[in-house]
C-alpha cells in the first residue's frame, strides 16, 4: 500500500481498514442469520468427534477472524478516528462547496 500512496498513505491505510471492518461484519450478520449460500463459520459437534481436515479449517477460519478483528480494534483506538473522518470527507465535499451549501439553508 505505502509503494502506491507514497508517504501519504495513512489516509488511505485508515479507510481500507474501516472497509474491512465493514466487510467482516456484514460476513459475521450473516453467519448469525444463517443465510443460505454462507457456510456455518464455527465447527460443529460432528466435527469435534471425527477430526480432520474440516475441523481444522473451520478452527483456522475463527482464529484468522479473532486476529483480523484484534488487530482492527487496536488500530481504531490508535487514530483519531474524527479527524479521520473529516478529512475524508472534505476529500469528497471541498471546503468551499461546503461553505456554499450552508449558504443555500440560511437564504429563504
């Protein structure tokens, strides 16, 4: 990511990790609704009796989750998370447009 931002790539490092965020926890909403086409994400009981190669992607599977949401939950408390969120926004709407579309709310 750094060799294609440059130097300012915190930007940008900030926002990929808010998607992923969203990612995992659109997938985690729809393992607890059981929605069809998504495989169960934790082993079940006829896996714990017969080990193998299931059980231990399944294992491999949560485990990857709990590091993946640990390492998201440092990184949120890490940053400034408002001044994140007002850069990236007035990346989207400039200052000035945004003074301009305050000025339209006071006239009547």
């Amino acid at each position: 990511m750094a060799y294609l931002t440059g130097d300012d790539g915190g930007l940008a490092h900030v926002w990929l990790g808010y998607g992923l965020i969203a990612v995992i926890a659109v997938r985690l909403v729809l393992a607890v609704l059981r929605t069809r086409g998504f495989p169960p994400l934790m082993p079940t009981l006829a896996m714990l009796r017969q080990p193998g190669s299931a059980l231990v992607g399944k294992c491999l599977t949560v485990l990857l989750l709990l590091g993946i949401l640990a390492s998201s939950a440092t990184g949120l408390m890490l940053v400034d998370n408002a001044r994140i969120l007002q850069d990236g926004t007035t990346l989207l709407v400039p200052a000035a447009q945004a003074e301009d579309m305050d000025d339209d709310d006071d006239g009547a």
